[in-house]
C-alpha cells in the first residue's frame, strides 16, 4: 500500500560527489587503526611475495639443481621453498588476525556513533523516517562496510601490488612478451569501470529494498494484533511478497552484472595467456628463451588470474560500500536540530520556582504549512495546576510536547522562571520535568528500569512512594517484583497497569514541573478517583500541565485553558468558564451530539457501510 | 564511543536492566533450547529445510553443475594446453612446422570461449537460484511469523523477529551470494587436479595424498568450534537489534526522559557483545586458513624434495616434475577458497537453524485442519463463553470456569477495575489465544474449529492500542475491507464523525499517517481504527476502550453512531465511561476475572450493587 521508501525522505546529498565521497569521510574511524592497517599490508604484500617466490625458487629447482644433478642445491632450495611457504602462512595468520580485529572495531565504532547520534535526532525526524531504513543502516550496511574494509580494500590494494609486481617481473624474464601482458591491463580497466558505474545504481537500490523490507517486518511485528484481529494476514503477506520480489529482482539484476562482468575480466588474462603460450613458443624456437624460461614466465602469469578474478568482486564490495556509507552518512550528517545553544546554563531543581511562560508561541509541525498552534499566551503560576481543553486533534499534545523540547516552538518562546527553555541545557531542563505521554511507552525491560528511566539513581522509597501514588502497587505482586521484565511495549500488563506505571515514572523524583497528557483515561472511576486523590497532594506544590477530557479530571485543575482551533481562547477556572464560555461547556458536556441534528454525518447501519 | 566500546563486564549487567522474564522461553523458539541434543536437532531440521528450499530447483541446479563442470574442465585444459604447446609446439616449430603449436592455441581459444560462456551462464544462474531460494525462504518465514500466536510474539518480541528476517536472512544472503560457486569450483579442480596429479606420477601423488589425515583433522576442530561461534553471533546481533528497535519507536521517552546516555552504555554492552562474537567466529577462520596454507605449502616442499630425488634418479622427467608443481598449486589454492566457504556455510548454517527454529514452531493458536462452517453463512453472532479458565500463564489463571452466554444482536458492555480481565475476555473472542480451559463459541461452534478467514469476517476487535500502518488514511480505514472502494471507505468515516478531521487534513485521505499513525493525535488515530472496524462490518464487534482518547462530544458522536450501527449485532464494549452503557442491553461488572453483576442497565443502576454505585459517580461527573 505505501509509496516504497516514503518515510525515508533521502536528502539528496550526493549532488553530483564522487561515488566515494561517503566512503571516504568515514576515514576517522580507520584512523585508531592506522599502525595496524600498515602492518596487515606489510603482512599482506609479505605473503604476496613469499608465494611469488615459490615458483621461482621452483624454477631454480628444475633449471638448477636437478638439471645439474646436484643433490645439495635441490635440498638447499627445496628448503627454501619450504621456509617461503611457512613465512607465508605465518603472515597470512597475522594479516587476518590483525584485520579482524581492526574492522569490528570499526564497525562496532561507527555503529555506537550513529546510535548515539539517532537518539539525539528529534521525534521530527523519527516520524518520518521508518525504523526498518535506519536499522538496515546500522545492521546490514555496516557490515557491508566492515566487509569492505577487511576483505575489499585489502585485496584491491594487494592485488593492484601483486599484479604490478608480476608484471614487473615478467617484463623483467622477458620484455616483450612482458610488455604484452601489461597492456593487457587496459580492457581491464575499462570493463571495471563500465561495471562500477552500473553497479552502484543496483546497490544502492538494493539496500533501499532491504530497508523497505525491515520497514515492513518491523511494522508487521507491531501491528500484529490488529493483524490478527482482521484476520488481513493474506494481504500483509501479499505486501510482504511484493517487496521481497522486488528485493528479489534486483539481487538477480546484480547477479546478471556481476557474471557478465567476471566472465568478461576472466576472458582477458586466458587470451594474454595463449598470446604468450604461441609468442613465447615462437622465442624458445627462436632460441630467445629457454624452456624454464617460458615455464617460469607462464606460471608466474598464472598468478594474475585470481586477482583479475576477484576483480568484479572487489569492485562489487567497493560499490556496495561506497552507497552503503551513503546511507549511513544521510542519517550521520542530519544535524540534530533540537541542541543545546551556546552559553545554555544548567538550572538547578533547588532553584527552581516553577513559573512556566508560553509568549506568543506558535508552531508547526515540520514540512507542514499550516500551523498547529498560533499565538499561544499562557502562564502557568509556580505550584499552580493548568489543564488544557479541546477538542481532538486541536494541538493539545503538540502544545505540552514543546515544554520538554521534543519539537521547537516554531515562533515566540517559552519560558521558566524568565529563561527562554532554549537558554536551558537539554538535560538540565528535561531533568526539571516530568512527563506521561497519551500512549503510555513501555520497554521490554524490568519495571525498575522502566519507571527509573531517566533517573538511574533513584532510591527504592523514591520509586515505592511514586507506585503508591500512582496506585500501581501491583507492580510488586508481578512474578519477580519490580524485576519482572515487563513484555514489549508493556503488552503483558493491561492498559490502565500501563498507564499507571507510566504516571509513576514521571512524577517519580518530584519533578519541578509536571507535563501529564491524558494521564487517566484507561483507567477506571475508581481507581481514577484514588489516582486523583494522590495526585492532587503532588500537584499542590508542583507546576503542572495537563490535558484533560473528562469533567471528572479537571477538578485537578486550578485553572483551565479552552484550546481551539490551535488558540487559547479562554483561561479561566472551570467554574467560571462553564458558566461564561460556551465553547468550553460544548466540549465538556454529554449533552446529544451537535452533529445528530445539525446537519453533520448521519451515521448510518449496515447498509450505509457498504458500498 | 570508538575503538571498540568500553571494556564492560558484559553479560551481568545486560541481565539486570533487562530484567527477568516471566517465561523461561522468553529470548528463542522453543526449539532453540540448549542442551547438545536440541542443537543437534535443529542442525539436522535446517539440513532439512534447506534441502526442501532446494528441492524445487533440482533442474537448473543440475544445469548450473553442468555448466560449471564445462568451465572447469575449460580452465583446467588452459594450463595443460600451454605445456603440451611447450612440450610438442616447440621442436617442431623448431624444425620449421607451426602446425602443432597452431593447433594448441586453437584449442587454447577454444577452451577460453567456453570458460567465458560457461562462466557467464553458471553465474547467472547460480545469482538466480540464489535470489529464488532466499525469497522462498524469506515468505515462509514472515508467512510463519504472521501464522503464530499473539502469546509467541510477545516474548518472542518484535526486534528478534526483525533480526531474522534481516540480519540473519543476509547471512544467507552472502553465501548465496557468492560461496557457492567457489564451492563447486574448488571441489571440482581439487578433484580434478587430484586426477591428473595421479596420471602424472603415481608415487608423488601418494606422498601429496599424505596432507590429507592434516586437514581433516584441522577442519574437524574448525567446524566444531565456528559453529558454536556463529551461533552466539546470531544471538548477540539480535539482541543489538531488539535493542535498537525498542529504543527508536520509544524515542520520544528517550529523550523527555534522559534516557540517552544509559541507552548508549547499554547499547554499547551489546554492541561490543557482537562485536566480540564475530571476532571470535574470524579468529577461527583466520587460524583455520593459515593452517590449510601451512599444510599446503609443507606438501609442496616435500613433494619438491622428492621428485627432484626422483628426478636426479632418473625415475621421472624433469617435464613432469614441472608440471606437477604447477598442478600442485593448483591443488592447494582452491583449499582457502573452500575453508572461506566453509566459513560462510557455518555462518549460515547458524542463521538458517534459527529460521528453522521459528518454522519449527508450531502456532499455538493454530487454522483447525478441517474447520466447521458457521451456521448461515457469515455468522449471526451469538456468543458463549463455556466454562472457560484462561491465564497467560497457566500457573496464574486470569478466569477461572467463566459462562456467559451472549444472543445473537446484543449490545454488552463490560465494566470493572483495570487488571479485572476484560480485555483478557475480549481476546479470547477474537482468539488472540485459545481458553486453557472449556470453549468459546460463535453461533454454537467452538472457535478453534473455525477457519481464520471465516473467524476474521465474523468477528473484529478494536484494541486498546490503536495501530496504524504507513500509509494513507484511506488505507487505513480500507485495511477493514480491502476491496472497500473510496466510497465505502468515506461512509465509513461519516458514520463515526471522522470524516471532517480526515478532509482538513493536507491531503484529505490521501494524507500519509507516517510511522505508526504518528501523522495524527492519539484521538484522531482512535477515530481511524473505528472507521476501519466500522468497515469491516462484521457480526460480532468488539470494542475495548475504543474511545478513551476522545473529547466527550467526539466520544458522544461515536456512541450515537453505535446505537444505529450496533442494532443488529452482537457488540462487546468495554469502556470506563458509563455513557456506553446507555446503549448497551445488558452490562456486566468484572472484578477480579469473575462476572459479579450481571443485568440491563437500568435494573443494575436501581439495585445497591456496585454498578449503581458507579452510575451515580459517574452521572455527578457530567455536566
Ligand atoms: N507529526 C505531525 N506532523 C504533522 N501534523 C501533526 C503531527 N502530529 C500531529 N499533527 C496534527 O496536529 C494536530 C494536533 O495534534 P495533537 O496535538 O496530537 O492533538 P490533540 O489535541 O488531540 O492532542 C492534529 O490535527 C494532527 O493531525
Ligand atoms: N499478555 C499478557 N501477558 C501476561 N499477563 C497479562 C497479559 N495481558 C494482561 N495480563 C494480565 O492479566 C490481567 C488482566 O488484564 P486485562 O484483561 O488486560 O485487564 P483489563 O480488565 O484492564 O482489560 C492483568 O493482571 C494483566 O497484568
Ligand atoms: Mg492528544
Ligand atoms: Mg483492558
């Protein structure tokens, strides 16, 4: 159903950078491993030329020793050979060793960097991206580059050296037929180049497909009661099917590149092959080569088959990890946009009075052109409760969520006690307040860890007296206490548990300033009513926000904001409003539905549901 | 942050914050349990399952074999060609006659044009069997995942389920990718040159076979060791994953909360888990590779030695002796391609057992094999619950011997304390789980004997957790009927008063919701789902607190729109708000998973029990 890759508002930054650019910029994190990279190449080009050796000394063999019946000289190299061989294996061992190491690090680096950097982009972001695209970034993608990193670059370096070196030396045995084999090296380059440039368009799509395709598990996995409840399981596979598929043509697309291109690379070194074989039988006749000789140089040229071989697959990595960086870059190089400003001072809860100030506030939501909120004017006094009023979707939640700064008020400002929250540190000021969410967000973590969120130091009295108030002392009777992990989601408790541990934790530490959205609405009249007791006590002496539905809540209150249309258009106490404000008694009141008579939707039975 | 994480105690400290879970099965498939029986088992079913992957590719499979054995007998005959031109082109050239050398190099040419076509093909196909297999692999296992029951996926948990289908199903990827050429290749020329080698020189042939006890051996240790390491890799990248998951969709208590830097020290633990897990797979492989070099290379010394002895004795000639070294290579070379294999196979061999984990699993709420039709087609909707006990665990029963009979066309609601059970109740009807004990019927038959899809048109369930899919509102609301047109799809909005919100949004229906519905206020998102069960139009509709996000006059339109639509169905509503009472039949008052009262409502409300109590409490709340 949805645009493949919609959420995944890929900013175009590759305006016309060298397919590399990405890859490059991610040199930083090689350069901790600098030394290493420097030994595995020594290591590397070691082995390289320990196993050209061989066949030379193999040579020496047959021309020397054996053809002059010299069993000395035959166990003397035969034991050089054999030393060679040993060198070999043993830098081998080091090369790998060394690399192994050095790219998980890199990976596992790269990989903490950009978490940590995905958590301090803003809830705008995380809305619009799918979490499917930025866990294949930071799975799949990384370990592409890791890939790249520890088999790729090395071979293309190492085999860049091994065939300049072979080449060397063959022009060396003989230069003519030498400089023959060299100038093979241009049909090389220009097949690997054709092949890069086709490729890289493949991967990148190909990632892309991976990432819709996690986007789809990810979104399956969370939806799955409602899922199960329509019973659309056909549907959801059918979705599932197509972009598999997709998934699916493109890697055959990629393999079809891929053999057509190694089968081309292939076909160059086996045609200088069997030029050599009839140039060179032409020189031995000629009596311009011996026999070892040609031997030698034909054995020798066998050992540029595997690295033009491995050639398509080199290029293949390289590309795959150039548009992987890509990927990863995109997410690394958003800026947070929600930071701390220069000179942002930390407010100590001790000083804090509790006076929080909307100025003019407005706001829109991001790539949206009409604003959700306009001219917002609202003083909550310190130690004072103000609840918010309005119809659904008139910005409410949008309007608390600006207080700890998950979105940006988008003009005017907000202030405590007089500073402007954007002269605040993040931390300092998202540790003054207290937040629960409309939908209560529960981890698959242990109930201490939940309610200690962002407090990890708290006391046990400190969470006790937050579950008292709360009234979720059930918490304590769960299987292991407090221990118990709760599942995904807080799925294994039911919505009003959810939504009291979710209270619990923000009130937990007493926060100087107390955002609650909604905070009793699954919960039922009785317990609401022991939930609101306990809460009026806290309430008393803390600054607080809270949206409210139900007439029964708002006795929280002291005063109460009337939000419409994405204005306040009356603050006043809910006596006094009810009596005053039309619009606010409408939107509290149980009376029949304007809609019913007064020309709205008619709501109709079965028969107006069908089509 | 760089160089590897922090050196963190690891595993402690994982377990804590994690907490403990309530089911020993909690982080596998049941049949991923430990013991050597069970590992041994699961290697043996996902042999199984990747022969039945296989099974229907038998033929170009055979094709592939074909054209890789044209290759390799192609490239093999390259080498062998440019010696027999040095052998036999050579003196007669010498002599004045190119005819022997000109007919080497055209079989030469030969050879070559078949490698390249044979190559050409084998890579293709062997791309397309490779893209096939996993893309059947891939269905079965979503299509598994959505068979298997609510109760598995909540300890099961989204990211683990993300994990095999992402992470692990790329291992497989990289060896479809690219091992099994290398494979076949490597087996075939070691064969192959194992074969000439034996024509060449019988006697330097039986001393090369020596090596052979050496990598056995090697590679017995290998296996043993790299399958265990691949595994706990497996299991350590799913954990970063189920990690991961969780803490972007949670982000914005992530961050209202401070929780950043503790998510980065945990994630940092997992991270590093991994990262030493993958370690210890390469370090095996960067022994196990080396080790087959050594052996290698100590054969040729030795083969060396001896044929030159041989040589120098006049048993052999010197040809030969260059020829065999040059074959002997060719022996060796392909074994580190077939140990990076084998690495590769190991690595997914360990995915695949944890695919095969899953496809083990069998539903718990599983499609009846031979389902019962309900009477009447669609279903009228009476409902029974018959002695039912149910706990979600069976130590800790949530209902205990519940009866409750609803006829067909009434409007229950059900009320009680949170954690009293009613959604626990709600769920059983929609057979989000089957009761431990005793039967739930719809229109007399036992709801496990129905088919799903039958089940699905019958009944629906608003949860409590509204969920939207990316998407547009239309397809949203459509997921209720799919083959609904925009016009249905608009009444359905109509009917509960969401019409008005949708057509001011930017782009009416066709508004993208983004992730999670996050487009849209928690009321707006509650307003979606009930048009979308509205469109369903099934007989039994269940509501479990459908309408808490709602401001009481929104709320008030749905309930009016109710009266009219839940006329002539069985309804299930569960609200804290007495307003839906007001048009339900009859109302039932849980406390503690036992019905304890139970009557139309203006009876409850006059009696003295705990609805009327409610009722009065409520009725003082309105305005
Ligand atoms: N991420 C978003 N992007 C664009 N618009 C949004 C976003 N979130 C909410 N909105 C819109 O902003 C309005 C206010 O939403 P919200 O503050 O959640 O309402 P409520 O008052 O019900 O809490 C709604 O009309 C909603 O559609
Ligand atoms: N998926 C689950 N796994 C384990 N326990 C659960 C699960 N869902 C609910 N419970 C427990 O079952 C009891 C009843 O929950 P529920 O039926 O959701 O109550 P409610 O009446 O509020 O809807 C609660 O104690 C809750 O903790
Ligand atoms: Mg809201
Ligand atoms: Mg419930």
């Amino acid at each position: 159903m949805p645009a493949e890759s919609d959420g995944d508002p890929a900013p175009g930054v590759d305006g016309g950078r060298h397919p590399l650019h990405s890859l490059w910029r991610l040199r930083p994190y090689l350069r901790p491993y600098a030394a290493e990279f420097g030994w595995l190449l020594l290591a590397g080009l070691g082995a390289t030329a320990a196993s050209i050796a061989v066949p030379l000394v193999v040579q020496r063999v047959v021309d020397g020793p054996v053809a002059r019946q010299d069993p000395a000289g035959l166990f003397r190299l035969a034991g050089l050979a054999l030393l060679l061989g040993l060198v070999e294996a043993l830098l081998i061992f080091i090369r790998r060793w060394v690399q192994s190491s050095s790219s998980m690090g890199i990976e596992a680096a790269i990989r903490a960097d950009v978490y940590a950097h995905l958590q301090r982009l803003p809830a705008s972001f995380h809305d619009r991206w799918q979490s499917g695209q930025l866990l294949s970034r930071i799975i799949s993608d990384l370990s592409v580059i890791r890939r790249f990193l520890s088999f790729g670059l090395f071979f293309l370096v190492l085999n860049l050296v091994t065939y300049l070196v072979v080449v060397l030396l063959l022009i060396r045995l003989h230069p003519a037929l030498g400089l023959l084999v060299a100038a093979s090296a241009v049909p090389l380059f220009l097949i690997s180049r054709r092949f890069a440039r086709h490729y890289h368009a493949a991967s990148r799509r190909m990632q892309d497909q991976q990432g819709d395709v996690a986007t789809l598990v990810e979104e399956t996995a969370q939806g799955l009661r409602t899922m199960k409840a329509y019973g659309r399981g056909p549907e959801l596979a059918a979705r599932f099917a197509g972009r598999a598929r997709a998934l699916h043509d493109t890697g055959v697309g990629k393999g079809r590149l891929l053999a057509r291109t190694s089968a081309r690379l292939d076909l160059v070194p086996n045609l200088t092959l069997g030029v050599v074989l009839v140039a060179g039988a032409a020189a031995v006749a000629g009596g311009g080569l011996t026999i070892g000789e040609l031997v030698a140089f034909v054995s020798l040229q066998l050992m540029l088959i595997w690295p033009v071989q491995s050639l398509g697959w080199i290029i293949a990595n390289g590309q795959e990890a150039a548009t992987a960086a890509d990927r990863v870059r995109e997410v690394l190089d958003t800026p947070p946009a929600i930071v701390d400003a220069p000179g942002a001072i930390t407010l100590p809860r001790a000083d804090v009075r509790g006076r929080l100030r909307f100025e003019r506030v407005s706001f829109r939501y991001p790539g949206s052109t009409t604003p959700v909120l306009r001219e917002i004017d609202l003083t909550v006094e310190p130690g004072e409760t103000l609840a918010l009023v309005g119809a659904t979707g008139c910005g409410k939640s949008t309007l608390l969520s600006l207080v700890p700064r998950l979105h940006e008020v988008s003009g005017g400002r907000i202030t405590l006690d007089g500073h402007d929250l954007r002269q605040l540190r993040l931390a300092s000021l998202r540790r003054l307040v207290g937040v629960a969410f409309e939908e209560p967000t529960l981890f698959s973590m242990s109930v201490w860890e939940n309610l200690t969120l962002g407090r990890p130091d708290a006391g046990e009295d400190e969470v006790r007296a937050a579950l008292a108030l709360a009234q979720a002392d059930f918490a304590y009777e769960l299987p292991w206490g407090l221990a118990t992990r709760v599942g995904e989601q807080g799925l294994s408790l039911s919505g009003g548990q959810r939504q009291r541990l979710a209270l619990a934790r923000a009130v937990l530490g007493r926060p100087a300033l107390l955002v609650l959205d909604d905070p009793l609405s699954a919960l039922d009249v009785h317990t609401e009513a022991l939930v609101e007791a306990a809460l009026k006590r806290v309430l008393r002496t803390t600054t607080a926000l809270l949206v409210v539905h139900r007439p029964s809540t708002i006795a929280l209150a002291d005063r109460v904001a009337l939000l419409e249309g994405g204005r306040v258009t009356a603050v006043g106490r809910h006596s006094e409003l009810l009596a005053t404000v039309p619009a606010y008694r409408a939107v509290l009141s149980a009376g029949p539905p304007p809609g019913a008579t007064a020309g709205g939707p008619t709501p109709g039975g079965r028969g107006l549901v069908r089509s | 942050m760089t160089a590897g994480g922090p050196a963190r105690p690891g595993g402690a400290d994982v377990t804590r914050w994690r907490g403990i879970a309530t089911d020993p099965d909690a982080d596998r498939s049941r049949a991923e349990d430990t013991s050597p029986e069970a590992v041994a088992r699961l290697r043996a079913r996902s042999r199984v399952l990747l022969r039945d992957l296989l099974r229907p590719h038998r033929r170009r499979l055979g094709l592939a074999v074909a054209l890789l054995l044209g290759q390799n007998a192609a490239a093999m005959a390259g080498p062998y060609l440019v010696m027999l031109g040095i052998d036999a082109g050579i003196a007669p050239l010498r002599a004045g006659d190119p005819g022997p050398l000109v007919a080497v190099a055209a079989a030469f040419a030969a050879a070559t044009v078949v490698e390249y076509v044979a190559r050409r093909g084998f890579l293709t196909l062997s791309a397309r069997i490779g893209q096939a297999v996993l893309l059947d692999l891939r269905q079965r296992v979503y299509g598994h995942f959505l068979r298997l029951s609510v109760a598995f996926h909540e300890r099961y948990t989204s990211g683990r389920m993300v994990s095999r289908l992402t992470s692990d199903l790329d291992s497989i990827a990289e060896l479809a990718g690219g091992g099994i050429d290398s494979l076949v290749l490597a087996v075939l020329s070691i064969l192959s040159v194992a074969a000439i080698l034996l024509w060449l020189d019988l006697p330097l042939a039986a001393v090369t076979l020596l090596a052979f006890p050496f990598l056995f051996w090697l590679s017995r240790w290998f296996a043993r060791a790299s399958a265990a390491a691949w595994r706990r890799t497996r299991e350590a990248v799913a954990l970063v994953i189920v990690h991961f998951v969780e803490s972007i969709r949670g982000i914005r208590a992530v961050q209202a909360f401070r929780r950043e830097s503790r998510n980065e020290r945990i994630f940092a633990t997992l991270n590093d888990d991994y990262r030493r897990a993958s370690l210890r797979a390469f370090r095996l492989i960067a022994t196990y590779s080396p080790g087959i070099k050594v052996i290698g290379n100590v054969t040729v010394a030795v083969v060396l030695c001896y044929g030159g002895w041989r040589v120098l004795g006049g048993a052999t000639e010197i040809g030969v002796l260059a020829a065999f070294l040059l074959y002997l290579r060719r022996f060796f070379e392909p074994m580190q391609e077939l140990s990076q294999f084998y690495n590769s196979l190991q690595s997914a061999t360990a995915a695949l057992e944890k695919l095969a984990g899953v496809l083990d699993e069998r539903p718990a709420v599983a499609e009846p094999a031979h389902p019962v039709p309900l009477p009447g087609g669609p279903g009228r909707g009476a409902v029974a619950y018959r002695s039912v006990t149910f706990g979600y665990r069976p130590d800790a029963p949530i209902l205990r011997d519940l009866d409750l009979a609803v006829p067909a066309g009434q409007t229950v609601a059900l009320i009680g304390p949170t954690g009293a059970g009613k959604s626990t109740i709600a769920k059983l009807l929609a057979r989000f789980h089957d009761p431990l004990a005793g039967t739930v019927t719809l229109d007399g038959v036992d709801l496990r004997e129905v088919a799903d899809a039958e089940l699905r048109r019958a009944v629906v369930l608003v949860t409590q957790e509204t969920h939207l899919f990316g998407g547009t509102v239309a397809e949203n609301i459509r997921f209720g009927r799919p083959a609904a047109d925009d016009a249905a799809v608009e009444a359905a909005a109509q009917a509960i008063g969401a019409h008005d919100f949708i057509t001011a949004l930017p782009d009416g229906y066709a508004t993208e919701v983004h992730r999670r519905g996050g487009r849209l206020s928690a009321g707006q998102r509650q307003l979606v789902a009930f048009a979308r069960a509205f469109l369903a139009d099934p007989a039994v509709l269940i509501l479990d607190e459908a309408t808490s996000s709602l401001d009481v006059p929104t709320e008030r339109l749905v309930q009016h729109a109710l009266g009219t639509i839940l006329r002539d169905r069985t309804a299930l509503v569960i609200a804290h708000r007495l307003s839906t009472v007001e048009i339900a039949d009859r109302v039932l008052v849980l406390e503690g998973g036992r019905i304890v009262e139970d009557g139309p409502p203006a009876r409850l409300a006059a009696a003295a029990g705990r609805y009327a109590a409610l009722h009065r409490q409520w009725r003082d709340s309105l305005l």
